[in-house]
C-alpha cells in the first residue's frame, strides 16, 4: 500500500545515500521501507519521531557503512588491492562520519561537542610533533654532513681528527636513518588507534540508540 509520508521521507532520504552504490541503496531503503510499514508509521512526525530526519537517518548509515568497511580492511573495494594512503584517507572519511552521526543524535551531540576539540587537539599535537621531528631531522642532517665535509677537509693535516668528525658525521646520520621508520611506525600506530576507537564509537552510537540499522538483530 502506498503512503505519501512514506514515499516522502524514503525519496529525500535517498538522496543523502549517494555515497554508496545503487544495490546497497535499495538494500538500505527496502529495510527502512519495510521497518516503517510494519512499526505503522503512517505520518511524518511518526516517521521522524523514530528515525530523525532523512538527513540524519542516512549520517548514521553512511557511518554504519563506512564502519563494516573499516573493519574489513576495505577487502570488497578492488579485491582489497588498495594502496596505503587511500585507505587512510577511507579512514579518515570513517571518522568524519561517526562524527556527523553524532552531531545527529540531540543526545550524543554533548559527545561530539566535548569529543571534537580534544581530536582537534590530538591531531594538532601530531601534527606539531611530526613538524618538530622534521626541523630536527632536517638539522642532524645537516649537522651529520657538514662534520662529514669538515673531517675531510683536515684530512692532510689531521688525519685523527678526520676519522672523529667524520665518525660523528655517520654516527649522526645512522641515527636519523634509524629513527625516520620508528616514528614513521609510532604515527602510524597512533592513527590506527584512534581508528578503533572511532570503530567501537560508532557502534555504540549506532546499535545503542533506538534506531534500526540495517543487519542488527531485534527481538520479535
């Protein structure tokens, strides 16, 4: 049977879906088609009154899709063949949604507010940690070559003190050599971790409110 208010919500709330492709767009509206009719909820204010506005109702699909496929290793996109950077960056979209599906929610909005500044503030200090690391880095270079370059300019006068300035000079740059991939590993551990937690957020979000989310069980 056809309703208006149905049909209504369900069209504006495909258009917030764009992000996924056609079948799981059906697969999606289907279920909420199908939830909506059996809960009869035969008016609008029913409708957003249980779901939110479409707007809303599809932030916290998009997270609960992006969430699975964070989860998987994003092993359905090319046959998982992805380079690092893409899914990074996948990641970060992961992120940006867990955070406008609580922006969603009047209740967890006080969540965002307080969770937002200090994840501005985490990255802000990452950022500022990896830029400092850079100078450093930059000066032990340059410091390593240039001890480098001054032991081999005595070294018809002082042999021995070539062999030290230039040992510093090596010693200098192995030292850098070693540490670029141990912080390389360190920024990369802390990304991650923040991307399981985003993960154990967002289902909390998702499957702790009373929104149905497609694929979560319910009880008869």
């Amino acid at each position: 049977m056809k309703n208006k208010a149905i049909d209504s919500y369900i069209d504006e709330f495909r258009i917030y879906l764009h992000q996924l492709d056609e079948k799981e767009q059906d697969d999606v509206i289907e279920f909420y088609r199908e939830y909506m009719i059996d809960a009869d909820l035969q008016t609008s204010d029913k409708i957003i009154n249980e779901l939110g506005t479409p707007k809303h109702l599809a932030r916290k699909v998009l997270a609960d899709y992006s969430i699975k496929m964070s989860e998987e290793n994003y092993q359905n996109i090319n046959n998982g063949q992805i380079t690092s950077n893409e899914r990074a960056s996948r990641n970060l979209k992961m992120i940006g949604l867990v955070i406008l599906a609580l922006m969603a929610s009047p209740v967890a909005i006080m969540i965002a507010i307080i969770l937002i500044p200090l994840l501005l503030l985490f990255f802000g200090m990452v950022i500022f940690m990896v830029l400092l690391f850079l100078f450093l880095l930059a000066m032990s270079v340059v410091l390593g070559v240039g001890s480098i370059f001054v032991g081999l300019a005595v070294i018809f006068q002082s042999f021995a003190t070539t062999i030290f300035f230039v040992g510093v000079g090596l010693l200098i740059l192995g030292v850098d050599f070693f540490l670029i991939p141990i912080v390389i590993a360190l920024i990369k551990w802390c990304f991650s971790v923040v991307v399981v937690f985003f993960r154990w957020l967002g289902k909390k979000l998702l499957y702790g409110r009373k929104t149905p989310m497609k694929g979560e069980k319910t009880n008869a």
